[in-house]
C-alpha cells in the first residue's frame, strides 16, 4: 500500500451530469402524470373539499355532492364540478362525500342518500333548500350555483327537488326518488 486514498469513481463533471439527468428525469415524470395537480378531477375535488360542518357554518352557500370512486357517473360529473369549484371560490363551497367513507355514514342518512351522485343544496344559512339525484351538465351545475349564491329560487329542473320544512302533523309521502344504485 502506498498510503494513497482511493479515487473517486465519477469526477465532478460526471457528478453535475448525474444530478442535472435525475432532475431531468424527475420533472419529465411529474408532467407526465399531470403536474402538480395529479388524479382526476373526482380525486381533486375531494382532496380540498371542506368537511361538511365548516362549510355549514361559514356563511356561504354549499353544495354537498355524494358520491362514490367507483361511480362512473360520478366521474363523469367531476369535471364540470372541478371548473364549478374554480369558478365559484369565496362565494359557494363545493363539498365532497364518499358515501363509501364509514366516517360520513351519519350524513349519508341524515341526506337520505339513495342514489349517486346525489347532490345536497344549502343557502349561507346552511339550511337545505334542494336536492339532485344524478347526472347533472355543467350549464345546469352553473344555474344552480348562480341561485344558491344569489338567493335566489332553483331552476325548474327535471329531477331537481326542493326541501321544505316538515311540520310534526304532515302527513308522510312516500319518496318518489330513484332507487339506491339509480345514477339519473
């Protein structure tokens, strides 16, 4: 032995090389998996929903949208319930519910659930003024917010219903929804 110390196996060129190429590498995969923003827009809305309790109680107009990961119409509605969450910041809270989520069961008989996407409508009160079973398009998301956040009556949609206050003596009506695994 010589007393010498071992050389380095790459030399600094080769280093700077190695590390610009895993950066390279890194972003080219984040893009590829669609940026920052990655999962659909069903997984997006859910990761930035308000628990339906703050939401309730804030002062805005909410709209609760039951649904389910595997719901096919439910995903179908993300996108236009994504852009309607975008375009309605600080004057409408867009609330996710995975009927699936054993935490949100007591909502999920409290609303009555019996189809998704069901969606839930509320004034600023958080009084419930409204309630859609299924499929609803963008321009229809877009009548309802408009309502909501200007308090004004819903639109006459077709499987669009209004909630009105019970009183003890009212007689019972049998629901005339769609069934649990109805999608509108």
């Amino acid at each position: 032995m010589t007393g010498s110390s071992p050389q380095p196996l790459l030399g600094p060129v080769q280093r700077i090389v190695l590390v610009v190429a895993a950066i390279v590498l890194a972003v080219g995969l984040t893009m590829m998996r669609g940026g920052l923003q990655s999962g659909s827009p069903l997984e997006q809305l859910a990761r930035r929903s308000l628990t339906p309790d703050v939401a309730l109680s804030n002062g805005r107009p909410t709209m609760i949208e039951f649904y389910a990961d595997w719901c096919q119409v439910c995903r179908e509605m993300a996108p236009a319930m994504l852009k309607l969450e975008q375009s309605t910041q600080q004057q409408l809270d867009v609330v996710m519910v995975n009927v699936d989520n054993p935490r949100w069961q007591d909502l999920v008989d409290r609303y009555d659930v019996n189809g998704i996407p069901q969606l839930n409508l509320f004034n600023a009160e958080g009084d419930a003024v409204g309630r859609s079973i299924g499929l609803r398009r963008g321009e229809e998301l877009s009548l309802l917010a408009d309502a909501l956040i200007q308090d004004s009556p819903l639109p006459s949609l077709q499987g669009l219903g209004r909630v009105s206050e019970r009183t003890d003596d009212a007689p019972q009506q049998a629901s005339s929804t769609s069934g649990p695994r109805s999608h509108g």
